[in-house]
C-alpha cells in the first residue's frame, strides 16, 4: 500500500516549460524524410512536412535542439548557409554520411518560428572553436552592419533571430566525439567561447557539457574541472543519458527513473560543490538535453561500423513497446521532481531517429508508444512543481539497488488551481494508492495511462499505431482522501483540481 501526500504549500520549483523540448540532429533520417521532405504531399513551400509538424505541435514540444549532438562536432556552419544551388556536401564523420547541406540555420531557425518552437543551437568545439561560434552568433542575433549580420540580411533575412540558448559543443568528454578534448582542455575553451559570445548577445543562455552519462569514467571529475574554468561564464551544465533493458533485466530497466535522479542529484551537487568553494550565490542549473530510451548497447553496431552512406540512411530508428512509453514516463517523473533544478530537457530525438515521429519516404508519419507520455505530460505539467512524498514498498533492482515501487510528481497551476499528478507502478501488480492532501480540497476528475503489457508495439506498426493512452482505474474520493488504482507496469497521468 503506498500514500502519496501533497500540500499545496509546499513546492519545489516553478516549471521551466523548456523542459518539454526535443532534438533535431543531421543524423540518419531526423532532417532528410523526417521533418523536411520537399516534393512530400504534406510539404510546405520550405519543404518542411506538414504532416510531422502537426504531429510535433500535438506532442507538446516547445523548445528544438539542433544540429547536433555528434554531428555538430564537425559542422562547418557557413556551408549550410546562402543559395542552396551553391551548397557543397561533405562527409559527416560523425555518422559517415554524406550531409547534402539542404538544410541549415536560416531553414531550420525559420521553421522553428513557424511552429512557435524555441530553438537551442550548438556549436562545433570540436573540429573549431571561439572563432566560428562567435560568428554564427553574430550571423544568428547580430544586427545590420557587420560582417555575419549583413551575410544572413543578404541571405534573405533582415530580423535578427534572438536565439536565446547555446550549447557549448556536444559530449566533449567521449572519445567518440569528433575533436574530443579532456576537462581542462575543454573547460577552457568552453570558457574562452562562452566569454566571446557573452561579447556579441551578453543576453544568451549558455549550456557547458557535462558529462555523457553517469557511467563515464571521468564522471564527477569531468562536471568538476570544467566548472572550475567556466562556473561563471555559463549559466547550465547538460546531462545526457539513454537506458534500455539489457540482458532480461526488466527490474532495473522499469527503474531507469531513479538512476536517472540520482545522476541530476549528483550533477547538481557537483556543480554546488564549485559554487561553494567559491563563495558563490550563483546556482548553474541542468540542461538535460539528450534523454530517452535507446537500444545502444544491444541493438546499435557503433558509429566506427556504419558504412559510408548517402540520402539520409536509416540509423538507430529503434521501434518502442509499451515497457519502453513505461520508462519515458517515469523519466518525466524524475524531470518534473527536479524542477528546481532541471531548467531544460531534451527528448532525444524528435522524428526517427530513437523518436516519438516516425515517417516513411513519401508515405504517413505515425507515433510511437512514446509519443503519448510525453504528449501528456506536456500538456498537463503546467505552474509549479509540487513536493511528493511517498510511502510505501521498495524492490530490488540488479543496477540501482532498492528502489520505490511507485513514483511520482505533481504540478499546479497558481493561476488556475488545476493540479497533474504523475504516477508510475513499477510492479507486475495492480496498486491501490491513497492520495492524501491535507489542508487542501482535492478532486481528481481523471485520468489516462500507458501501460507496458504491449510487447507487439515494438514488432509491428500497425500494433504501435493502435497502441494509445487508456483510461485510468476508477477513482474513489472521500474525507480528506482519494484512492487511486494504478494498473500492473503502468504510467498514469490524473488531473484535476488543489485549492488550499
Ligand atoms: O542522439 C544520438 C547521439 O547520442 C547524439 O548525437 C550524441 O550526442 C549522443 O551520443
């Protein structure tokens, strides 16, 4: 039996609603026969699909990444810009792909402000550094009469974007990184670029890179070095981090929200570490801009095998089960409880590539089960976070050891006083949760979930097309309390209402 208890009094932060935000890579088949396909009936005058940008305005998403990851740790961003007739390809060593450069940073800025859709943009530290990113700032937010500024005006666009965020290159501490650099190395530059770029918009946001996951060797050490150098240029350090179920263990796996907290808790502890040593008010907040479900130690053959390939070729397009929308849940869960923390997050990626979107050449985008927790949660996480406790039973997990049975986030909104509570049953068994709010009056008016008994999803796109959100077990209100029935292995998202 598990309580949950909420006081609409107690809070943990405001909702940066950057947190619903996703990623758009030059990888595989995320740009090319994803979100851009001239000639596709959908297709808008820019080549951009109609049919992904619906699909992407119903999955909620309210900030874009772009234009890696990996990628952008060879990107020359100057050949992606000005008439596409006179654009070269080049190899992308990153993913071994031909880029045929037919979409860069003026299409893909403008496709976001069309789609109402903040941008992130990257730059390469990898093969370049302070020079090339100042440029593309200027060339993104300079105004008339300079150099860049004047070339994106000549390219067809007098407006300055405003691009707010800027992540300071991609992964630097993986050896897989194109131009990979160690912390000093890195931390450095990051501060250097960061420092110039503050010169040309002092109103940017700035994202340091952080570690690739928490099992990276230089983990901790890696947040710390680089902290050291650059604590007070940036504003965020990035977390990424992907899990899949490996070797039958579907206990750890359903827990992957919790690994995934500890390592916020950790990053943010590192980042506080250097803020104290330095007698500093400032807190460096997360920008969790890579998370998902991703098959890569069991299903991806490593970016060293892939093949030299051309016209957009099908890379990690992993297909999703019901466990999986399972786990992407709980991830929000563990994102949501962080709000005090977390200020950006990144569902990575948007279409095909480890994606909610899928599409087919010339054929129907469709959604993945991932799609609907993610969707739902960003339309009802709206306000502040509120603090949850729980009691209840703990399991065992190989990988994270003893871990909650149910878990759980809850938002209001002070405006309204509409209250979304996340909840998550780890366990094979139906649960019976009583939801406790004192000093407040709680009505709970529904409720929808995924639920992981849907294997076939992952098998068959007919099966992961009818695949959806179902409705919650009845719901039972009484003095002070409501019951709350949470299917076997599910996600359950309930609305409804808080006043104090
Ligand atoms: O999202 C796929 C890849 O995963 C990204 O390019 C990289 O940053 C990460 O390793």
């Amino acid at each position: 039996m598990t309580t949950i208890t909420l006081h609409p009094d107690f809070r943990v932060g405001t909702i940066d609603r950057r947190v619903f935000g996703s990623f758009v890579e030059h990888m595989g088949r995320c740009v090319y026969t994803g979100v851009y396909e001239p000639g596709h009936e959908t297709a808008d005058e820019h080549g951009f699909r109609g049919d992904v940008a619906e699909l992407t305005k119903e999955l909620g998403v309210t900030m874009l990444r772009y234009p890696g990851g990996n990628f952008v740790s060879n990107y020359v961003w100057e050949d992606g810009v000005g008439p596409v007739e006179d654009r070269k390809p080049f190899l992308d060593l990153a993913w071994r792909t031909v880029e045929p450069n037919l979409v860069g940073t003026d299409e893909f800025l403008q496709h976001c402000e069309r789609q109402g859709i903040e941008p992130m943009m990257a730059v390469n530290l990898g093969t370049r550094g302070v020079d090339a990113a100042v440029a593309l700032l200027e060339y993104c937010n300079g105004e008339a009469g300079t150099k860049w500024a004047d070339m994106r005006i000549a390219n067809g666009r007098e407006k300055p974007y405003g691009v707010k965020l800027w992540c300071l290159g991609n992964e630097m501490d993986g050896p897989w990184q194109i131009g990979h650099k160690d912390a000093h190395e890195y931390g450095k530059l990051a501060a250097s670029t960061g420092r110039a770029m503050r010169q040309v918009d002092p109103s940017i946001e700035l994202v340091a890179c952080g570690s690739s996951s928490m099992m990276m060797d230089t983990f901790g050490e890696w947040e710390r070095t680089v902290l050291s150098y650059c604590y007070d240029v940036v504003d965020h350090i990035s977390m990424h981090a992907y899990y899949e179920e490996m070797d039958g263990d579907r206990t750890s796996f359903i827990a992957s929200g919790t690994a995934m907290a500890t390592f916020i808790e950790r990053v943010a502890a590192s980042a506080d570490a250097i803020g104290a040593q330095r007698r500093s008010d400032k807190q460096i907040t997360i920008s969790f801009d890579e998370w998902n479900v991703w098959y890569l130690f069991s299903r991806f053959v490593g970016e060293t095998n892939l093949p030299i390939q051309r016209d957009a070729p099908r890379i990690i397009e992993d297909r999703y089960s019901g466990l999986d929308a399972v786990v992407v849940g709980d991830m929000i869960v563990s994102l949501l409880s962080h709000a005090d923390r977390v200020a950006i997050g990144c569902l990575a990626q948007l279409v095909n590539v480890i994606a909610p979107i899928m599409t087919e050449p010339g054929g129907a985008a469709w959604k993945q089960t991932t799609f609907h927790p993610f969707a739902t949660a960003a339309r009802l996480a709206v306000g502040d976070a509120l603090q949850v406790r729980i009691d209840g039973d703990t399991m065992a997990t190989k990988k994270h050891g003893d871990v909650p049975t149910v878990t759980a986030a809850a938002t209001i909104d002070p405006e309204t006083g509409a209250l979304a509570l996340f909840v998550t049953n780890r366990t094979a068994e139906e649960q019976v949760v009583t939801l406790r709010t004192p000093g407040a009056d709680t009505r709970i008016e529904g409720g929808t979930a995924v639920l992981a008994d849907h294997e076939g999803a992952r098998e068959d796109q007919a099966a992961a097309e009818a695949y959806g959100m179902v409705d919650a077990l009845p719901v039972s209100h009484e003095e002070g309390t409501v019951t709350l029935r949470l299917a076997p292995e599910s996600w359950t998202a309930f609305h409804g209402t808080m006043r104090g």
